[in-house]
C-alpha cells in the first residue's frame, strides 16, 4: 500500500540562509514549532548530518499532553534540502527554494500517519509552517 503523501507549503521573507538557519537551529525551533499558541516547544535538539538525529518536544502549555517529534536525516543539502524518516518509519522532505526579491519557499512534503485524518494532518503541519514564516519575518 502506497502511503499518501500531503504536502504544505509558505514563502518567507528571508534568503535562503536565514530561513535555513531558523529552520535548522534548537534555539530557533522553540521559537515557532507549535501549531497553536497553546501549545509550545520547550527544548530541540538537532545533529544537522545524515544518520544525526532531530528531536523537537512538543507540549499543551497547561501540562495535559506532550510528546517528543523525532526523526533522523537521510539526505542534507544546506540551504536546499532535508530529508528524514520519523520514529514511527514515515518519511518527510524538506525543499528550500531561494527566490528573487528576498524570499524562500519552504515546501514539506510527508506520509501521512493512519490515526488522524488526512485533512488534520494538513492543517496542522501548515500551521506550524505559517508560525515558522511568522517567526522568521520578526526576527
């Protein structure tokens, strides 16, 4: 069975060094990876090289749920590219495309996991990628 593959994207104000940068860097991940603002990142870590490891923990900000998001790279192309396979065997990859006028579209695209519904999952990776465009543009 093949698995479906969703796909979320945003152009951000930013080359494509500070995007990289602010998408690769523990002290910026805390900044902008949560989906909602009740929830939030509290550490990351990251070992930025084919077979090193991401690690993201995940937390409601009243303590009722968290979890730690890890995954491992497979492929790294600085400034362009990552790829990784998340814990539970589910791959993702990571496009950086610098564009003219100052600005990177970042574009993700995964498997799809079989608990939520497909639509879910959309709308909470983009929201995590619309706070990072966020984050990004205010720093």
């Amino acid at each position: 069975m093949t698995a479906t593959k969703i796909t979320v994207q945003a152009t951000v104000l930013g080359n494509s060094g500070k995007v990289w940068e602010c998408y690769t860097s523990p002290k910026h991940i805390v900044g902008w990876n949560f989906a909602s603002l009740d929830w939030h990142c509290p550490s990351a870590s990251n070992d930025l090289q084919v077979g090193g490891k991401y690690i993201a923990r995940m937390e409601a900000k009243d303590g009722s749920f968290g979890f730690d998001f890890w995954a491992v790279y497979d492929e790294i192309i600085t400034n362009k590219k990552l790829a990784y396979t998340m814990g539970d065997g589910r791959q993702a990859a990571v496009i950086f495309d610098g564009m003219q006028n100052n600005t990177t579209t970042v574009t993700i695209t995964f498997e799809a996991e079989n608990v939520n519904p497909v639509d879910l999952q959309k709308t909470g990776w983009q929201a995590i990628l619309n706070n990072f465009k966020q984050y990004v543009e205010s720093i």
